[in-house]
C-alpha cells in the first residue's frame, strides 16, 4: 500500500494497516516523468532532500494508493492523477474529486446538478446589488464561507446588512471570492459522516459551544449516532458523484427535518474516531482488499515493464554484472519472503528481461 500524505500518517491509520506493508511517501518529494513515447513508458521519482540522486519510484509494485494530502493539494492531486491514470493504481479518491470537494462552492453546484440538496447559495463579486443578493437568501442573518477551508476556518455568520457589507468589500478588496448561504437553524448541531464504499460506516453529531459553528476544532462537542435511511443515502450520494469512495461528509437538519449537505471533505479528520471509537481506516482498508481481491482494482496493478520501443536491449541489459547481481540478491530475498514491494517489482522487471 503507498501512502501518500503530507504529514506523518496518523496512528489510526497505522493500526489499520498492521498487517499490511505500506510505505509513506510526501507528494512534495515526487518527481513526475511524463514519457513521449506513444507507447507510456510514465515513472515518479523520489527526490526526498536527503538522497544524493532520485530514486524511481516503482509504483506498480503497489497494490493501492490512499491519499492523505493536506497542504498544497493541487500539486499532490496531481501526483495522484498520475499514479491513478497514468500507472493505474486504484485510489478510493480521486483526483479529481479530492479537488472538487476541497471548493466549497464548486462541490454546491456539483450536488445541486445531481439533485442532493444544499443549502440556497449567491456566488458574486461584486456588492453593488446586496439588497438582491439578502433577498435571494432570504433575509439575514446569512453564512460566509471562503471556497477553501476546513474545521469551520473562513465562515462567517453575517447578521445585519452593514456587517454583511462589510464582510464582502473586506473579501472581495483583497481579491478573495466568498459565496453566501440561506443560514438554516439547527441550534448549532450538524452532523458528520464518513462514507467508505456504498455505505456510512460511523457518524457523529456534533453540537457548537459557544458558535454557531459545531465543528469539534472550534470547541464543540460530539456524539456517536445513527442515521436515518434518507440521511445516509445523501451522504454515500454526495462522496460518489464527486469521484470520492472515501470521503467525510457534513450534512444539517433544520426544525422542519429537512437535511441539507454542507460540505464533503476527501481528507477527514480523525477526531471522529476518538469520539466514536470506530476507526474508520479499518472499514476503509477492508474497501480496498475487497477491491484489490475481486479484481477491480488488480486490473491495473501490473508492473511497470519497458515499452516495447525500449532502446536498451535485454541481453546487454542482463549481461551487465551490476543488473545479474541484482537480480541474484532479489531472488534470494524472494525466498526468504523478505521482498519489500518496490524490490518485487524490480524482480518482477528483471525477470521480465530474462524471459524475453
């Protein structure tokens, strides 16, 4: 299994994985090489500083990929489109859908064209009309979210029309887009749900302290409960049509009982799990085996082999003493069982060119 996150993975994720070999590796330390060849003959790279040369990254020797990026996703989404699309390994996120659900208001317009309710959103850029725009949302107060932001970080509550302007020229003046919702009163509740595969495998109520945010981050607090049939096919919904087997999932019920999906996070946090005590990463690698055992995932684990346009030819390629040595060490390793998966699917590659 790779690994691939910004920071140290978290040791929930590590228990997960206890009977697994996995290695860590931060999308920031990647070097992509994108081949010419009409054939692909794609790689990566490490490049971590430490290394006095990169070394090739023999990804198809790995079953599947997880994605824990934080920082800077749009360079590690792109480190994993290549992993996923270019070497075909299976990801239960998406690239695409990890940068999807990381803008706030992009993620709105996706659930709405796919018929998931979101609460009533204006995206402006201009305050010239903010009588329209409150009219639309139906009076104050209002929510002010910036499109990016996570653990209830960049959202506002906007009570009056003077706070309201006052928020937008303050954004808007620094050049920063926001988009404003209908406020829906929940007595600062909201629930969070994470979505492995076709189902909600734990959620979690969350109640604010002393905000209207109930983001566990901002000092609320949580409960471990369990959704209605409805909710729960909202939320398994909403991570699908985002391109997300994986996701966290926020979703709010207002006096009246209507749910509304607030968010969808590709990369949730773990606070839930010390809640709830449910370690979602369990469900979430047994997804992967099921994938990976029934095929759907294996399909595109081959190992990565040289384009049949390879300009190195196999018996000089063998016939050099480091390569023979190589291959000798590989095989002992083999049967002692000790192969790490980057040096089987080196094995793999030299046997290749043995055979041919």
């Amino acid at each position: 299994m790779l690994i691939l996150s910004t920071g140290t993975p978290s040791r929930h994720l590590v228990e997960a994985l206890k009977e697994h070999q996995f290695e860590r590796h931060n999308p920031g330390d990647l070097y992509l090489y994108v081949s010419e060849s009409v054939n692909g003959y794609d790689r990566i790279y490490n490049g971590k500083a430490d290394l006095s040369t990169p070394e090739r990254l023999h990804v198809r020797g790995f079953d599947a990929v997880i994605s824990r990026i934080g920082s800077n996703l749009t360079f590690g989404a792109t480190i994993l489109q290549h992993i996923t699309e270019n070497l075909g390994i299976y990801c239960p996120q998406s690239a695409h859908g990890l940068l999807l659900a990381q803008d706030k208001m992009k993620t709105v317009m996706r659930l709405s064209a796919e018929s998931i309710r979101a609460p009533l959103t204006v995206f402006a850029q201009k305050a010239s009309h903010v009588d329209f725009i409150m009219k639309k949302l139906g009076d104050l107060p209002v929510i002010a979210k910036v499109l990016k932001g996570s653990q209830g970080m960049g959202v506002m509550i906007c009570k009056d029309k003077e706070q309201t302007n006052t928020t937008l020229e303050s954004f808007w003046g620094h050049d920063i887009d926001i988009m404003l919702q209908r406020y829906i009163d929940t007595g600062s509740k909201d629930v969070r749900a994470i979505v492995v595969g076709d189902k909600v495998v734990v959620a979690m109520e969350r109640t604010g302290s002393k905000d209207f945010r109930a983001n566990i981050s901002q000092g609320g607090s949580g409960t471990k409960i369990t959704l209605t049939a409805d909710q729960e096919k909202m939320c398994v919904q909403s991570a699908k049509v985002l391109g997300l087997e994986f996701a966290g999932v926020d979703i709010m019920t207002d006096r009246e009982g209507r749910s509304y999906v607030i968010e969808v996070n590709g990369n949730p946090g773990t606070k839930i799990i010390d809640i709830t005590g449910h370690n979602y990463f369990v469900d979430l690698v047994k997804h992967i085996e099921s994938k990976v055992k029934s095929g759907q995932a294996a399909k595109n684990a081959s190992v990565e082999k040289p384009t049949p346009n390879s300009s190195i030819d196999n018996e000089i390629f063998l016939g050099d003493p480091k390569n023979l040595s190589q291959l000798q060490t590989l095989q002992s390793k083999e049967a002692k069982g000790i192969l790490t998966y980057n040096e089987r699917a080196m094995l793999t590659f030299l046997k290749s060119r043995q055979a041919v």
